[in-house]
C-alpha cells in the first residue's frame, strides 16, 4: 500500500513537475504564463497514441514526430497568443489569449481525435502491473533526464547562457545584442517539447484524454505556485510534493475528496505565501 | 406587459441621476428589454425557450460584469457557481436532504449559499496576481462538478435529479419567460447603479490604477468581498432558474463551455460598459442556434472571438459604440486654472496642526532610501522637498501616504501617530497626493477620475446605492458639482466628458490635483507636478498652490523646478542621500553653500 502511494505518487508528480517546468520555460522567455502548457501534456499523450497505436508507426519514430508536433504547437503559441501581447503585459492580455489558443487545442482534439480516453502504448513492456511497471518509473526517469539536459544546456551552452540572459533582464540581453525574438520562439519550442514529453512519458497513467488538458493546466501549476515562477527547481520538489499528496489523499480519503485537499492546499498555500515558498522579492509598486 | 415598464422605469430612474448624457446610456439598454419583451408574441416557444436561456445567463453574465469588467478580476469559473445554484434549489426543492422547500424559497437560499461560495471563491483576488485567481477559479469550477458526480445520495450523481418545478403563473413557458426577464432587467438595473457610484468608480480605480485607489482611501479588499458577495448570489439565483428551464439537470450540463461563453459575453461587450456585455451576451447565445451545423465547434467559435478580441479590439463592442469619444480634441490647448474657485473647494474646518517626521529609516535591498529624516510640514504653508535624484523625496511621500512602513521612527498627524503602512486609511485622515507618474483610469471620463477622489465622502452604503435610495442620489449629485467645481478650479471643465487617456500629460497632473482636492484634505502631498508644464502653465500652478495654502491646507512639494520652488514655498528642506542636507526658508537655501554644491550647482 505505501510502496504503491509512493510509487503513484512519484509518477504523477513527475509530470506534474514537468508541466510546471513548461510553464517556467515559457515564463522565463517572456514573463507570460500560457494556458497551453497543460495543453502540451494532454497533447504528448494524444499525439503519442495517435502515431503509434492508430497509425502504427515505430516508437521512435512517433516520439520524435510527438516532439516535432509539440515544438510547433508551442512556436504557434508564441506566434499567436504571446508575441502581439508582450508589449502590454501589464494588462494581462496573455491570460486571455493563451486562455483561447489552449480552448481551441482543446476543441480540435475533442472533435478530431475523441472525447473518451484511448489507449496509449507500451513503450518497454516491462514489470506489468506491478510497483515496478513502467507507468510508475518512466515519468520520473524522463523528469530526471529531462532536468539533468536543461542544467546542462542553461549551465554550460552559451545558448542556454543566453536563455538566462532573456530571463534575467530582458532589455539588457536585447542592449547586449542578444537575438531575443529568436531566443524567445527557441524557448517556446523546448517547452512544447518538454510538454509532450510529460504528457508520452505519463501515457500510462493518462491516457491519451483530452480532458488532460485542463486537468494539467491546474495540476501542472501548482508546483508553479508552490516553487515561485520561474524557479524548475522549486516546480520539481512542488510537483513531487503534489503527487504523493494527492495519492495519499486518494487512498486514505477517495478521489474527490482529493481533488479538495489539494486544492484547499493550494488556495491556503498561495493565500501564505503568494511568491510561493522558494519565491522572490515583491517588486516595488509606488 | 408590466414586467417591460418596470425593467424600463428602472432604468428611467438611473438616468435621471446620471445627468447629461444618461440617454445615451439608458436609451439603448430600455430599448433591448423592449424588443425581448415582445419575443413571446412574435415568434414561437423554441425562440421563447432561447429568450429564457439569454435572460438567466445576463442574470450571471451582468453581475459577473462587476467582477471582469469593472473590477478587472479575471474569474475564468464562475460556472461553479451557476452550477452550485442550479444544485442547491433542485436540492431543496425536491426534499432529498430536508422537507421540500417551496421554488421561491429554494431560490432566495441558493442565494444565499453563493453569496458564502462567492466569497470563498474570490478570496484568493485579495492576494494573488491576475493568472493564480483565474487558475484558482478554474481549479473550483473543476471541483463542484467533481463533487456533484461523487455525492449520489444528494445530486443523484451522474444520472442527476429533477430541475424545480415552477408554480403559477410562471409554469408555462412565456410565464417563466417574463419572470426571468424581469430578473434579468432588476440585475441590469441595480449593476447600472453601482456602475454610476462611488463603488463602481473605485472598482475601475482598483482595476487601472490601484495605487492611487489606496491614496483615494478605496478599501480594496471590503469593496471585492462585497462585490463578490453580490455577484455570488446573482450567479447562484442564475443557477436556480437554469434548473428550472432543464426542468433536468446532471453535472455534463455545467461544463467549462458555459463558464468559457460567460467572461466571453464580458469581455466581447468591453470593459467598464453595461450594454457591450448585455450585447455580448444575447450574441453568444444565439450564435450557435444560427450555426447550427458549427454546433459542435461553439466553444472553438467562442475561442476565436475571444482571441480577435484581444488582439485586434481590446475595447469590445462598447469601444465600438463610443461614438462621442471619436470627436478630435483642439491641439495645443493650454491650461488656464482658477484659483479663486480654490475656496469653494477647500472651504472646510481645518484643525490639523501638521505632519510631524522623527528619525524616520526606510531601506531597499540594504539600501538606505531615507536615513533618519526629521521633517515638518505645517498646515497653510508650502513646503518644497528639493535634492538630486535618488535622495529620497518621493520615498518620504510614499512613507508619508503609508505604501511603506518605516524601519525607524515616527510619523504624526497634528500630534497623533499615522499607522505605518496603511495606505488606505490617508484620505481619511486628511492626506491626499499626486503622482510623478499620473495614475489615472484613463478608459474612464475626466469626470470620473475627479469623482474617484471624493470616495470618501460618500455616505450611501453598497445597498443604498445597489436600490438607488436617495442617500446614493445625494452623494451622486453632491460629488458631480463638486467634482465639476474642482475641474474649473484647475481649469479642465470643457473635457469633463471626455475619456482621461486623450488627454496631454500636463493635463492629467492638473485632473490628479483636482482628484486629491475631492477629498478635501488638510494635507496635499504633490510629486513634481511642474514636470512636462510648459513656462506659463509652471506659472499658474505655482498661483494655484499659492491658493490652496491660503485656505489652510498644507502643502508637500517634491519638485525639480528651482525656480517654482523658490517663488512659493514658505519653507524648503533638501534632501541628498536619504538625508536632510538642509532646511530654511527659500532665502537660506539659495545661498546654503553645500545645497549648491550637491543639487543647484554653482
């Protein structure tokens, strides 16, 4: 019982910590949180099915296409919703547009792919049904991967230098020279990437659903608000931290009322601390 | 039929406290309940089944308007609580938890259980930026559902249970239709109201310039709770009457599609305008019916206008309609204020003896902004707070005004100790202020924006107001010649109509002075207001201020301009690196040989 709340709780934590890290990649390009990023999850598990199972491409080769598909749908989510707001952040425009781009992700899938849940494929095969199934190790190990690759690339690329550059002070990297636009579509694309693979790596506990969206888009935030905006480090320990919250509420008190706890403990966290707990400074308002 | 005339005298009612202009602004909303009360005659039940459905959503789409349009809360979910309403009368009225209410009985509780809900799910404005609470009620609109599938005993679960069913004479179909329009027009009526009060207006101050809100003595966090409170309610009767038109309702009914149409309609019908919304409303429900085979794309439809209207016409349909506002300005126009009318404005007891500041310490980030500055500033006299940039003049305005505590020391009003940090408590207490960087509602009329600053002079209370008692049209009419005199007396009363964002930017310091007098302080703190003046225009404010002194009200003058500072103030104190450098009269100061050596230069 604990080995399989652990086990759970890990894996659904896991992509939760990656959704929360597609919103901070997203954020850190361009101070913009995006609806799509819960989006992207549901998107890596549909499109995942969709190459593999139903048009029976090789895994690979379906991973590859599902991350292609997912880059795009971010670089569209810089195109469209982020870039024509930017210069007016400060009235909020981008909740509305990444707001209307995630519904109509949403509606396309609901009436092209499905509205019920479809299977997702195996990609190992291994310790079926057991605490050593793939559906409880493969989200936490692409986590692991996933944020072992990001430090290197912000650490120790000159791209990823950058990236921080943008990050940090928008106006001083654009006085440096830096191609921002450029760094900015970069970023929205690994985010996509790092959606879809949150969403291929949990297929097995997911699904390939389009209710997934919205369902990230709350889940996937949490660590965000947790671990204070732009921080992958706090989002990681908040989104494990959510999952085996939310799986030990879900033993001990059944699924609805988990959804309650966690949101109850989000509203009380947020009302406490609304930086989060690892969060930063206030800005100065007068 | 009565139901029209009454939604029309309403309205009636609310123009003639609105003054000029006010058909305009009823004209149009008396026609729209007009035309619907004609729809049982000319067309058939399907069309009055549609009519009934566009009714109950402006019953939750009007009171929402307060929260998106005019308070500028993003709340993404408000379908929770339609749904906690539709759930609660069926509930009730069916007998599954307690004796079988009657329907108008059932409705009234609902009410009153989305008022707590309303609450509950509008806390979380009180402390999180605009993307937490739209998440948060998202995060609620996702949980109501999941709880009315999960508790069977109650909702009857995914299966559902029976809507409420309407007594005579609302049980037939143009009966309900007549009693949810009629709901539908008090709502339109009563958010009308408050739209032309001195809560509506501090909801739009709260939304474009929340700074200055504080300083106006705008309670943010009361004012939301309330609106919440009265939006809660609407939502939630909204809900009641929805169950009564499904006559069956499960938890598929309430899905996130309808919360999405609800702060389209808003956003679509364009911030801070009550007819935009209504339009908006009757609009999205009827989009789908003459799209018939797109019905399965509604949603996608609703998303693509949502996204056109954002990037292509943020003001929504009432910018469209705004046809008063497309009239070109005069270029070049110069300000001519008078300050004889300054005594019709101040004309108040003052006995405040002044604001007193003892070893007052203020840093950031380690930085000491302000390191133990002594200063006082009398009532009746000018006092020019002059130094270099940086050495912390407008911090002592903003620990003056309250937006920060100090580390160290004391502030004093007339010989009573200031509460360190609380901004919304100044106006009050007789300190108003100015800008260095004009905080204004600049969709909102010149007018407004004056009328903000005498929020607290209002008396009527939200439900005066919400009814239109006579005391909310006393403070109405009182505020509107006040605010009328104040925009003579700094020579603005020919823009009084017109939006605040075309206005030059000498124009709005002269409107932000005009909104610190409505409050008629004993204390005006002024943050460089000579900065962007033209010569002349320095010339007359420097008269204007000279004015203000003499009725006895102090002033606080943070101001590069030398010469201005030099040719008015009483007494100056300058300031160099959070310190006081000096402090004489402008005689002393001129020749104070480290003033010129740090600031005026040699």
């Amino acid at each position: 019982m604990l080995a399989s709340i652990i086990a759970s709780g890990l894996a659904v934590g896991a992509v939760y910590a990656l959704i929360g890290v597609t919103y901070n990649t997203m954020f850190s390009a361009s101070r913009v949180m995006s609806f799509t990023a819960g989006q992207l999850g549901m998107l890596g598990g549909v499109f995942g099915s969709l190459f593999v199972l139903r048009l029976g491409l090789p895994l690979v080769v379906g991973l590859v296409l599902m991350l292609v598909c997912c880059a795009i749908v971010g670089l569209i989510t810089e195109f469209i919703a982020v870039r024509p707001v930017l210069k007016s952040l400060d009235q909020h425009l981008y909740v509305l547009s990444t707001l209307a781009l995630a519904l109509m992700i949403q509606q396309v899938v609901a009436v092209e792919w499905s509205t019920e849940p479809q299977a997702f494929p195996r990609v190992f095969g291994t310790g079926a049904g057991g605490i050593l199934d793939e559906k409880f190790w493969l989200p936490v190990l692409t986590c692991a991967v996933t944020i072992c690759a990001l430090e290197l690339l912000y650490r120790r690329t000159l791209t990823g230098l950058s990236f921080l550059a943008i990050a940090e002070d928008n106006f001083a990297a654009r006085a440096l020279g830096l191609p921002e636009r450029n760094l900015r579509m970069a970023s929205y694309a690994l985010a996509g990437m790092i959606g879809g693979l949150a969403g291929f790596s949990g297929g097995q506990l997911l699904l390939a659903f389009v209710a997934n969206g919205p369902l990230l888009n709350f889940y996937g935030f949490v660590p965000v608000a947790l671990g204070g905006l732009g921080n992958n480090r706090g989002a990681i320990v908040g989104g494990f931290a959510l999952g085996l919250f939310q799986q030990a509420a879900n033993f001990l008190v059944g699924g609805i009322f988990s959804s309650v706890a966690v949101f109850m403990l989000f509203i009380a966290v947020l009302l406490a601390a609304p930086r989060g707990l690892f969060g930063g400074h206030l800005a100065r308002r007068v | 039929m009565a139901i029209s005339s009454e939604s029309a005298a309403g309205t009636m009612q609310e123009k003639s406290l609105a003054g000029t202009g006010s058909w305009m602004f009823s004209g149009p909303l008396i026609m729209i309940f007009c035309l619907a009360a004609l729809v049982p005659f000319v067309t058939n039940d399907y069309w009055v089944l549609i009519a009934t459905r566009a009714a109950i959503y402006w019953v939750l789409v009007g009171a929402l308007n307060l929260v998106i349009g005019f308070a500028g809360q993003l709340a993404i979910g408000y379908v929770a609580l339609l749904t906690l309403g539709a759930y609660t009368t069926s509930v009730l009225v069916a007998g599954n938890v307690s004796p079988p209410v009657p329907v108008f009985g059932a409705l009234a509780i609902a009410g009153v259980a989305g008022a707590i809900f309303g609450v509950i799910v509008g806390l979380p404005a009180l402390r999180l930026r605009t993307f937490y609470f739209a998440i948060s009620t998202l995060g609620f609109a996702t949980i109501i559902t999941q709880i009315a599938l999960a508790w069977q005993s109650v909702t009857g679960g995914g299966i559902g249970l029976p809507g409420p069913e309407m007594p005579a004479p609302f049980h037939t179909h143009a009966g309900f239709y007549f009693l949810c329009l009629t709901a539908a027009g008090l709502i339109t009526w009563m958010t009308a109201n408050i739209a032309h009060s001195r809560f509506g207006r501090g909801l739009i101050a709260v939304r474009d310039a929340d700074v200055a809100a504080e300083a106006t003595g705008i309670r943010k966090a009361r004012l939301l709770m309330t609106i919440f409170v009265f939006t809660g309610a609407s939502a939630a009767i909204a809900g009641g009457l929805f169950a009564a038109l499904q006559t069956y309702i499960t938890p598929d009914a309430f899905t996130f599609d309808l919360s999405v149409l609800f702060f389209i309609s808003v956003l679509i019908g364009g911030r801070g305008s009550i007819l935009g919304p209504l339009l908006g409303t009757v609009i999205l429900t009827l989009l789908p019916e003459f799209a018939a085979p797109l019905a399965a794309w509604s949603t996608f439809l609703y998303a693509v206008l949502l996204l056109v209207i954002v990037l292509v016409a943020p003001g929504g349909i009432a910018a469209l309609l705004d046809f008063g506002n497309r009239r070109v300005l005069r270029a070049n126009r110069t300000i001519v204020p008078k300050a004889a009318l300054v005594g019709h404005l101040l004309a108040t007891d003052k006995a405040k003896s002044g604001i007193a500041l003892r070893g007052v310490v203020l840093s950031f980030l380690g930085v000491r902004a302000i390191d133990g500055v002594d200063l006082d500033v009398e009532a009746g006299k000018i006092h020019g707070l002059i130094g270099p940039n940086g050495s912390g003049k407008t911090t002592i305005l903003n620990v003056i005004s309250g937006f920060y505590g100090p580390e160290a020391g004391s502030i004093a009003l007339g010989g009573e100790a200031l509460k360190p940090g609380d901004s919304e408590s100044r106006a009050s207490q007789g300190i108003a202020r100015t800008f260095q960087t004009p905080r204004i509602v600049g969709e909102a009329s010149v007018l407004q924006n004056v009328m903000i600053g005498g929020t607290i002079r209002g008396q009527s209370t939200f439900v005066e107001s919400l009814f239109c008692l006579p005391r909310h049209r006393g403070d109405e009419r009182t505020l509107r010649s006040e605010a009328m005199t104040a925009l003579s007396a700094v020579g603005l009363e020919s823009l009084a109509d017109i939006r605040a964002d075309r206005l030059q930017h000498s124009e709005l310091r002269f409107m932000e002075i005009a909104r610190a007098c409505m409050a008629r302080p004993a204390f005006i703190l002024l943050d460089e207001p000579a900065a962007g003046l033209s010569a002349d225009e320095i010339l007359r404010l420097g008269q204007f201020l000279k004015a203000i002194s003499r009725q006895g009200t102090g002033v606080l003058l943070v101001e590069h301009h030398a010469d201005l500072i030099f040719d008015i103030c009483d007494y100056v104190t300058v300031l160099n690196l959070g310190r006081v450098l000096a402090q004489g009269t402008p005689a002393e100061i001129r020749v104070h040989k480290e003033v010129i050596s740090a600031y005026l230069g040699g």
